[in-house]
C-alpha cells in the first residue's frame, strides 16, 4: 500500500533533517556567509526595517550572519516565541545584542519573555522563515507545529513579506502538499534565490 501524506511528510521531514544535520562545520559556516551576503543585496530586505528571522537549530542554515549584518544597517530584528498563552501560536521580540536568550523546550532559543519588546506580525516588513524542505512551486514544509502555516495565512494583506532561507539540499522538485500549506514567494539559498509569482518582490 502507498503511504499515506502525513507518512511521505514525515519520512520526507526526517530526511532532509538528517541531510542538513551531516553538512560539514565548514560547509554550515560558509552557507551561513553566503545566504547573508545574498540577502542583504534583495531588494525587500533593503527596503525593510522591521524584519524576523529564527535563531537556527537542528542544522539549520546558519542565520547569526545574517543577524549581524542586518543590526549593521540599523534594521530591527525580532525573533519567534511560542505563544505561552497561545500555545499554537508566535510572538515575535525585538532581538539586539543586549537580548537574553532562553532554550525553549522544543530546542530552538527565545527572547526571554518581555513583552514590551513585542511588534503585531502585521507591523513587520519582512518574516524570514524555517524550513524543512521546499520545492520548485515554492511550497514549503516545516518542522510540522503548522506555526509558519497559521501565521502566513494573511500575508498579502497584512503587507508582510515572507522569505525561506534554507541550504541548497533541502531543495525538491515536488513536495506532497497539504490544503493549509502556504507556498512562499521567496526561498534563498547560499548559490541562488528562488522567486515565484510576485514580480514586485
Ligand atoms: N529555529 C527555528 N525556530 C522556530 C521554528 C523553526 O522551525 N526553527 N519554528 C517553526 O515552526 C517554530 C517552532 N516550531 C517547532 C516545531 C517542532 C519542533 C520539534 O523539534 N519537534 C520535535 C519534538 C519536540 C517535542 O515535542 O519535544 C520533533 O519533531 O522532533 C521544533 C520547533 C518557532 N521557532
Ligand atoms: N491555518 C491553519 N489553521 C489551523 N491549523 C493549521 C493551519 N495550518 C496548519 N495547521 C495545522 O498544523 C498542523 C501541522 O501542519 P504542517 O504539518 O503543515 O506543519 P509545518 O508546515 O511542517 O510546520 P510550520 O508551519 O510550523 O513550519 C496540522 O495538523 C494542521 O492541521
């Protein structure tokens, strides 16, 4: 018998997991280089000022670069928590170099909570996204909470630009999608930055 979607997702999400986690300390640096050179040269990460990125786990493309360059231009950068009275859910906190940082049970590092330093997901410019995997649609998985999936949901209307950033081999040609699955419009990568449908961006 076939395996079943959610089966093919897991599987799928199990092995890529493994292919990043075997990357080099090396190959993860110079990935983590190469996507923040890349990115501060896309026009929608210049034009922004409030942007969200992740604290990278789990191998992850290295995203501290990124972080450093984008403090460098004087943007704002903020980070995901899980909602503690919205478990299904992210907040996102200013994150500067003064930020304490927490490990949250699920393994990635938080703010510690302060919520004064907290910014509506509608007034940020730019949501850099985890990823999994992704494909030559742009569709996306994740590491299967569906929290990038609740949130995205509105982007276009919230004026929100979301953008995966991932290391080469986390590229598929095809990804067995599911009907809440909210394709992106942009991926990069440390050799290339994949675009679809949005011109503009
Ligand atoms: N770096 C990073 N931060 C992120 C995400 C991410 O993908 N990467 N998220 C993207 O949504 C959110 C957290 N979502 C997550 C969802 C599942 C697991 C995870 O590892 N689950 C374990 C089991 C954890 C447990 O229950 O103890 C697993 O699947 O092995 C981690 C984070 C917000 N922050
Ligand atoms: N818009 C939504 N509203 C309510 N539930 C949702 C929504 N999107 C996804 N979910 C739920 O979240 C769960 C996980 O979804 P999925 O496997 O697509 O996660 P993922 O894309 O891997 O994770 P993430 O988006 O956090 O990176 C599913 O059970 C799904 O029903």
């Amino acid at each position: 018998m076939e395996p079943s979607l959610v089966q093919q997702r897991q599987s799928l999400r199990q092995h890529i997991r493994r292919l990043r986690c075997s990357l080099s300390e090396p190959q993860q640096f110079a990935a983590g280089q190469q996507l923040a050179e890349h990115a501060i040269l896309f026009s929608p990460i210049q034009q922004a000022q409030h942007i969200a990125l992740f604290m990278s786990m789990d191998g992850e493309i290295n995203t501290r670069p990124l972080i450093a360059r984008l403090w460098h231009l004087g943007k704002s950068v903020y980070l995901p928590r899980i909602n503690p009275h919205q478990p299904t859910t992210l907040l996102f906190q200013r994150f500067t170099p003064q930020t304490t940082l927490v490990k949250h049970r699920f393994g990635m590092m938080e703010p510690e909570e302060n919520c004064d330093e907290c910014r509506p997901f509608t007034d940020l410019d730019v949501v850099i996204v985890p990823l999994v995997a992704f494909d030559s649609d742009g569709q996306r998985l994740g590491m299967g909470g569906g929290f990038y999936d609740r949130l995205l949901v509105n982007w276009q209307e919230a004026g929100v630009l979301p953008i995966g950033v991932a290391h080469n081999c986390q590229h598929q040609d095809t990804l067995p999608i599911q009907p809440w699955d909210i394709p992106l419009p942009a991926v990069i990568t440390p050799n290339k930055l994949w675009q679809w449908g949005n011109k503009e961006a």
